[in-house]
C-alpha cells in the first residue's frame, strides 16, 4: 500500500510502498499480538474520543455522554478516519492559552504578532 506523510514545514508529500495486511490473523502474524492490540486500543480510543465530541458539541452533559457510551461500538468508519474538524479541534485543545490567542490572531490577520510571539517561543525552547 502507498503511505504518504508531509510536514507544516515542507508540505510536498513523500510517498512510501509499506505493506499493512488486511486482516487481523495477518496482523497479527506480521507485527505481533501485543503491537495489534495496542494499535487498536489507540485507534479504538480515538474513535471513542470523537464520539465524545459529537456530543459535547450537542451540548450533552457528562452523564448524557456516558451513558451514550454504554451503547456505542466503534466501526470501521470511525476508526480509519476523523474528519479535518476533529482533528483541528483536538490539536487546538492541546494549546496552550497563548498559543490559542496567537492562533486567532493569525485567524483573524495579525500574522505579524503570530510570527513574533512564535519566535520568541523558539528562543526559550
């Protein structure tokens, strides 16, 4: 299979041939029991957590969302991929407060104070 992968920084995609199997027993044969298993609890945890969102967005309170998760499974749908929102969203909420007002600034136009406060991020590090 083809897998693809770029970067913020150099966006033009570089493209691999790597073989994934098909099925679990292949997996498993390929990789090992205990990597499938924690291949798919990730995947499995990802889709659970964009489920989750679903309803937070519907405005569902903690105990609604809990017991929506006692009924719900993960598909193969879910699982393969999240919508460009969903994964937006989780990488917002990863931000710190400054990197969010700096976001929505550069949003918004004012990519020059972005560039700076980026800057001076770089220099700390």
């Amino acid at each position: 299979m083809k897998v693809s992968a770029k970067t913020k920084d150099k966006p033009t995609p570089v493209s691999v041939e790597y073989e994934v199997p098909d099925t679990v027993a292949a997996l498993t044969a390929a990789f090992g029991e205990d990597v499938v298993a924690s291949a798919a609890k990730g995947a499995i945890v990802i889709s659970l957590q964009a489920f989750m969102r679903r309803h937070i967005d519907k405005g569902s309170d903690e105990a609604t969302i809990q017991n929506e998760v006692k009924g719900w499974k993960p598909d193969s749908r879910t699982i393969i991929k999240q919508s460009a929102f969903e994964r937006a969203s989780g990488a917002i909420e990863k931000l710190t407060p400054e990197e969010r007002k700096a976001l929505i600034a550069k949003l918004s136009g004012g990519g020059e104070q972005v560039s700076t406060l980026h800057a001076g991020k770089q220099k700390q590090a």
